[in-house]
C-alpha cells in the first residue's frame, strides 16, 4: 500500500509541477504582452513638421532676376522644409545665363542649397564649375551670389585658364563666367601674363 501512494504522489507531484509550468509561462506572456504594449504619445509640434516636409525626385529649379532667368538648377532629389533652404542632393548641375539669357557656365557639385529669399545658391562637396569660355573652378564650396552675380569661395581652389595653366589658392571670386576672376591667397606656378 505504501508504494501505491507514494506512485500516487509521484504522479500528481509531475503533473502540478507541469501546470506550474504552464501558469508560469503564460504569466510571462502576458507581462511581456504589456510591457511591450505600452501607449507612445506623439508630440504635435514635431509631426506637423514632419509633415511639412518634402521630398521630390529629378526636380528642375529656375533662379530668376527681375523676371530674368539667372539660374536652372536640377539634381536627383529635392528636400525641403518649410522653415529650411531647399536642400538638392545627388548629382546637381546648375547652368548660369547672363542678363540676355545667354549660357555663360555650368557647376556641378554633390549637393546645393537654394535660399528662397535671396536666390543664393550654395553648392557643396565636388564643386566643378566649367564656362562656356573654357576656364574651370574645382574646390569644395562655393557660393552663387544672385544680388551681385558673383561665384564666391572662401576655401581652397584650383583654377584652370583657356591656355592650360593651373592656379591654386584660397578664396576665389568671379562673374558668372569665369572672366573676372580674383584668387585671394594664390600659389603655384604659372606662365607668363597671368
């Protein structure tokens, strides 16, 4: 008789330790159900604005004076906020025409900033700008200043001319194209008449 309850007991000793088990793991289900479930509460400030943003792809940007166009600029996307610049990035090409609406040179940079207001154009990273008279700007930044129609650098440039000489410095200020240059702190070696 004795081993029959203690069979007896052995049984449901397995059979309580299984529904522990059991109750146990379901608990820890339900926990982690409502950890994980807890309520995100969303700031209104920061969605409108997330809101407001804009994304657009292949845009083209016309730059205008006086109802003239000054600028087009285009680029493999376009983001903007509406307290921001537009911000162009990827493959920006930005052709400059003169008052007459002449193509005077063409930038080519990694990204571009535009300011509304203004109409400045500042381009960034990889900055080549190339005009049509054949003289070539290569530096990391520049700005395209609309009020005096002026390609401005504050960093380090290299500056090809038409007769193949190179001319390097830091700070750098022409028209449009490429003409009327100024290169503030030059170095290198050039030919005569430069």
């Amino acid at each position: 008789m004795r081993k029959g309850k203690q069979a007896e007991y052995s049984k449901s000793s397995n059979g309580t330790d299984s529904l522990n088990l059991r109750v146990n793991f379901k608990l820890i289900l339900i926990i982690l159900f409502f950890a994980c479930s807890g309520k995100t509460e969303i700031n209104e400030s920061e969605s409108s604005e997330e809101l407001m943003e804009n994304e657009i792809w292949n845009p083209f940007i016309i730059l205008s004076r006086e109802e003239n166009k000054i600028v087009t600029a285009k680029s493999d996307k376009l983001y903007k906020k509406s307290s921001e610049m537009a911000l162009l990035v990827g493959n920006v090409e930005a052709d400059f025409f003169n008052e007459l609406g002449d193509h005077r040179s063409i930038l080519y940079s990694d990204s571009a900033r535009i300011n509304e207001q203004n109409n400045n154009l500042r381009a960034n990273g990889n900055v080549v700008v190339v005009s049509d008279s054949g003289y070539t700007l290569t530096t990391s930044e520049i700005l395209w200043d609309n009020r005096y129609r002026m390609i401005i650098a504050e960093d380090s440039v290299m500056f090809t001319t038409t007769d193949g000489d190179t001319l390097y410095g830091v700070g750098f200020e022409s028209d449009m194209d490429l003409e009327r240059w100024k290169i503030s702190k030059p170095f290198g070696i050039a030919r005569d008449g430069i």
